[in-house]
C-alpha cells in the first residue's frame, strides 16, 4: 500500500535523518494492510482433485451443508447447488457466499 503525503517532519540527529513523523491517518493506513487473502492446500486439492468450483470446495472444507449456507447467503439451496457448479459467478454472488462463510471475496476467485 502507497501512502502519499506532504505534511512529514524530519528529525535529525546529528545533522542526518533519524527520524519521519507523519500525520496519525497516514500511520493508520501504513499500519492496516490487509493480509493477503489465501486458500488453503485442503481446498486447492479438491478444485483439482474433484474438479469442484471454490464455492463447493470451501463449502466441503468448512463442513457447511447446502441447506445450512444457502439460508445463511439468503438463497434457495436449488440456487446454490447451481452455483457450486458454475465457473462464471457474479460478483455479487461471490461476495454474498464470502460474507455466508466468513470469507474474503477474493478467496472465491481462482
């Protein structure tokens, strides 16, 4: 992450720099990257292994059952089980399955 500022205050010890102070928000943004967001090898192996989307993927590896997440993403389970075999998912299908399982969207994008 980039943060671009103009307000920084150099201290200097011994006539060369020491010390950058920055506005607080700056710090804050510097400070809060996100991590990456990962897939778990469990969940890599079924994509390959079974040939199964990541939706039916993280499904199976947090051991939700289709009923269960299609209720908690505010869908039919005929829905969902049309999801799980679809490689081509809306955004906001994407977010509403990340947000079901406690997810990062991207960790829904291969």
């Amino acid at each position: 992450m980039s943060v671009h500022t103009n307000n920084v205050q150099v201290i200097k010890q011994g006539g060369k720099p020491a010390f950058a102070v920055i506005p607080y928000d700056d710090y804050l943004q510097l400070t809060s990257e996100k991590e990456e967001a990962t897939i778990p090898h469990e969940v890599v192996g079924m994509l390959v292994e079974k040939d199964w989307n990541l939706v039916k993927a993280w499904r199976k590896h947090l051991g939700i059952s289709q009923k269960v997440l299609a209720k908690k993403a505010g869908i039919s389970q005929p829905a969902l089980s049309q999801m799980e075999r679809s490689n081509n998912l809306r955004d906001s299908s994407l977010e509403k399955m990340a947000l079901a399982m406690g997810l990062d969207p991207e960790q829904l994008v291969d």
